[in-house]
C-alpha cells in the first residue's frame, strides 16, 4: 500500500492537490484527524493499494505533535509513506480568502480570530508536520492547473518514473521573490544582462540569439561549470539518503533571461545522468517541461 499525505495551510491548495490524486486512482479523505490515522490505514489496507489523506491544524496541537510517532507505526506495517506540506507567502493566502470571502478554520468561534493571526498560528501549529515532509510545494505563484500538474508530475503518478530520485530545476526572479520550497538556491545576477540589450529584451533564455549572447561571456561557463560540479557532487549523496524529491532553484532579476538559460543547461546535463526524474520549470514564464 502507498499512504500519500497532504498538509499545509489553509489557502494554499490541499483540495487541490487530493482532486489531483482522486484523478489518478487514489482512495482519498480530507480532513482526518491524526489520531484516526492507523485506524484508517488498518480498515483499507486489504481493499486499497493508493491512498491519500488530507490533514490539517484542525487535528490540534496536541495531535499533530504525534504525528512522527503515528508515521512510525504506520510504517512498520509495511506502508510506504511520501508527505506532501503546501504552502503560500502570507499575503497571498491573505488575497486568496478576501477573493472566496471564505472563513479561514482557525478563524471561526464565538470571538473571530482576525485573518493574519489565525494564519500565523496555524502555520505554527504545523511546524512538527512541516518538518517531515518528503516535498514542500511553495504554490505563491501557482495556479490550480499548475498546482495539479506539479503533484501528477514530481509524484509520477502515471507511472513513468524509472525510479530514483525526483529533480526540480526552476527559474525565477528575484523581483517577484524566491520558491518557498528550494533545497538550493542559486543567484546569477552577477552574469552578463540580455536585458541591456533592446533585441534581446523581450526574448527569453531559451531562444537562439539570447543564448548565442550569453555563451560569448567566459563568466556564464565559469558560473555553469561551477553549479554543475557543485551538484554532481551533492545531487547522488541527496540520493544515497533515500531523499525522493530536490528542488533547485536559479534565480536572476526577472527570471526571463540568464536563470532560464543556465536551468535549461542544466536540467538536460542532470537528465543524461540522473537515475530518476527530471523536470525543469521556468516560474515567471508559466512553463514546466519534462527532462
């Protein structure tokens, strides 16, 4: 059996992700609390081989705070386990409960808990569970179509992953902020800048000339080998410890020229070598393709 948890915050796409799951076969409840999880698991194990669960602060404190404990049990009974936490910058979920004029959980009573607090306590409140999650999924800049084919694609729930494990090299500006969910972050703003030049400016990091323009630049290769070594190196030890999910995140100004570029080399170099799958995303240009 495959138990596939989703946590998060409220607002940032739980419902989301377990309709993407529901969509690709698995058995899924949202909202259980924690302490009904072994009973759950035990009542489904002979009946269901894909299960996903959705769980959140409305557990409490005092049950979340046991999860590790509840997921240890779990895995003894031979449960293969992966936990997917979702989250969100604070004034997004902010915008995104003004534009539904939904009542965030922690909000509702007899005395109203304003908006920002009651986020503020909920994330603290699943601190324990943040802490154990196998992928984190920063959804500030994604959308629900987005959102669901970044769970189909880094959980390879079609079943066309080799195994191994699972790479995301993204782009993006740091204007627009940095990807909550980055294991490495990688600044190249000190490259050359296509920006600066008007033919180049409204081209991105994928197409010929942009390139042709960068390639000329001995500090761009300097930068490129000096990433890729780096990763070489770190990406096969991320592995040895049975890590199934790395985002890499590079960023310049905009995230439409230099990050671009180097993701787009170094998502194809990590494909020829990597032994699972990897995927490469550019943020600020809405796209994501598959190494």
């Amino acid at each position: 059996m495959k138990l596939t948890i989703v946590s998060g915050l409220s607002g940032s796409g739980k419902t989301v992700a377990l309709h993407a799951l529901e969509d690709e076969g698995y058995y899924c409840i949202d909202n259980l609390p924690v302490a009904l999880l072994p009973i759950i698991v035990e009542s489904l194990l002979q009946t269901e081989s894909q299960i996903a669960l959705g769980i959140d602060a409305r557990s409490g404190g005092a049950e979340l705070e046991q999860i590790e404990t509840v997921l240890a049990e779990i895995r003894n009974r031979g449960v293969e386990i992966e936990l997917i936490y979702l989250q969100a910058q604070e004034e997004t979920l902010l915008k995104r409960f003004s534009e539904t004029r939904r009542k965030h959980p922690l909000s509702r009573g007899e005395t109203d808990t304003p908006l920002v607090e009651a986020i503020r306590k909920e994330k603290s409140l699943l601190t324990e569970i943040a802490g154990l999650a196998d992928l984190t999924i920063d959804t500030t800049h994604l959308n629900v179509h987005e959102l669901s084919r970044r769970i189909r694609d880094r959980l390879n729930t079609d079943n066309s992953s080799n195994g191994g494990l699972s790479v995301l090299v993204q782009s993006f500006g740091f204007k627009h902020g940095v990807p909550l969910d980055s294991d490495f972050v990688f600044d190249v703003r000190c490259l050359p800048n296509p920006h600066w030049e008007p033919r180049l400016r409204h081209q991105t990091g994928k197409q010929t000339e942009v390139i042709d323009f960068l390639e000329q630049h001995d500090s761009v290769k300097e930068m490129y080998d000096m990433i890729k070594d780096f990763l070489m190196v770190w990406v096969p030890r991320f592995a040895a410890e049975n890590r199934r999910y790395l985002s890499i995140s590079i960023g310049c100004t905009g995230g439409q020229h230099r990050s671009v570029y180097m993701v787009e080399q170094l998502g194809k170099y990590l494909s020829e070598y990597s032994t699972g799958k990897v995927t490469m995303r550019h943020r600020e240009l809405g796209s994501i393709d598959a190494g």
